[in-house]
C-alpha cells in the first residue's frame, strides 16, 4: 500500500514529483474503478442505461449522500465541545462513533478552520478522499488543475470557488494520502447559534469540509 506521508503543504510549496513522493495506487481502488468504467461502457452500449441518468446518480451520491455523513460529524462538533475535541485529537474514532467508517476512511485528520487559518485539502498525486463522510469526490477535485492549481496559488483558486479571504488569513493546504484523509472542520457561521444540530447540517457543504467553501 502507500507509502507516501507528509505534512501540510504551506502556500508556495512547490509541490511536484521530486520530493520522494511514491504515492503508490491502491490496486483494489484502480481495479474497481476500470471494472466500473468496462461495466458502464457496456450497459451504455447496450441501451440499457442513459449515461445522463447515470450522471444524475454519480452527482447525488457527489453532492448529497455521502456529504450528509461529514455534515452531521460537523454539526456535532459545533454543538459539543467534547465530541470537538476528539474529533480534532481522533478524527477517525470520533467519526466511528457517528457510525461513519469503511474503506478510504481508516485514517482521518479533522482540521479546523480559525480566525486566522482556513485549510484547503487536495491530493496531488491522485485523488485521496474520506469517502465515508464526503462520498464520492467531485470531477474538479480529481483535474489535474485543481490539483497543480491549489497549491501553487491557493487564494486565486479560492477566488474562483468564489471563496475570499481576508489577506490577515493564512492558508494551508493539505495534501491527502492514501495514508492519512483530511476532512475540514469550518467555522460555525455568525447567526447560527439558535440553530440545532439537524439545522446545522443542512447549511453544511461538501465544498465547505474540504476547504473551497467557507461552510
Ligand atoms: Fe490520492
């Protein structure tokens, strides 16, 4: 499995290929996803299937199921200052307990957004992600622009996420391996405080926990 473990990526990191990096593909993750795509091309060409149907379904386990998960991790940490701990302390446990784990979820970091520091997570190399609370990772996390892009110049990419932060704010981006997933825990919005945990999990995004949203 891989071997790759390193630490934030500070803004300005050059982050390329030199650095030792043997970002090993996990064989199982690659074999399914050619087995998914060879099953796909073929219930398309049969006509069993409209590719933009399957889209629609790729895009709703994107963007809804999966998130859900990260969501209510949030919500809790928002509204329990002992889960908060842990779950800063023990991403992974914390997130046990919610009943969130599986696969590509073994090892998570939960890192929390401040006054003064926002975290953005990329994976350079592939696309490493805590599938249990965020799913499927979207078509943009896995370009090869995102993943050049955000560590390079990470308020510009921000910007275009429609994301901008004050210049007395530090960004750090972090790099997912196949060893340790980062999940961002945001900033608990002014206005918020009379909402409940549910309330507070439908306003929490997927672009929010990983850092390309403020919530
Ligand atoms: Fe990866």
């Amino acid at each position: 499995m891989a071997k790759k473990s390193h630490g934030p990526n500070k803004h300005g990191h050059d982050h390329g290929n030199d650095d030792g990096h043997d970002h090993a593909h996990d064989p199982l993750e690659e074999g399914a996803a050619l087995r998914v795509r060879a099953l796909e091309e073929i219930v398309v060409a049969k006509g069993l299937v409209d590719p933009d149907a399957l889209d629609a379904i790729v895009e709703y386990y994107e963007r809804e199921t999966g998130p859900r998960n990260g969501a209510q991790v949030i919500a809790r940490a928002w509204t329990d200052p002992d889960f908060k701990d842990w779950l800063l302390k023990d991403g992974t446990a914390a997130i046990n307990s919610l009943g969130f784990s599986g696969y590509q979820g073994e090892h998570i970091r939960v890192i929390e957004n401040t006054d003064t520091v926002h975290n953005v997570v990329v994976c350079t190399l592939c696309s490493c992600y805590p599938w249990p609370v965020l799913g499927l990772a979207p078509a943009w996390y896995k370009s090869p622009a995102y993943r050049s892009r955000v560590v390079r110049e990470p308020r510009v990419v921000l910007q275009e996420f429609g994301l901008n932060l004050a210049s007395s704010v530090k960004v750090r981006v972090w790099d997912s391996t196949a060893e340790v997933r980062y999940l961002v825990l945001p900033r608990r919005p002014p206005g918020s405080e009379g909402m409940d945990a549910p309330e507070l999990a439908n306003i929490i995004t997927r672009n929010g926990m990983i850092g390309t949203a403020s919530v």
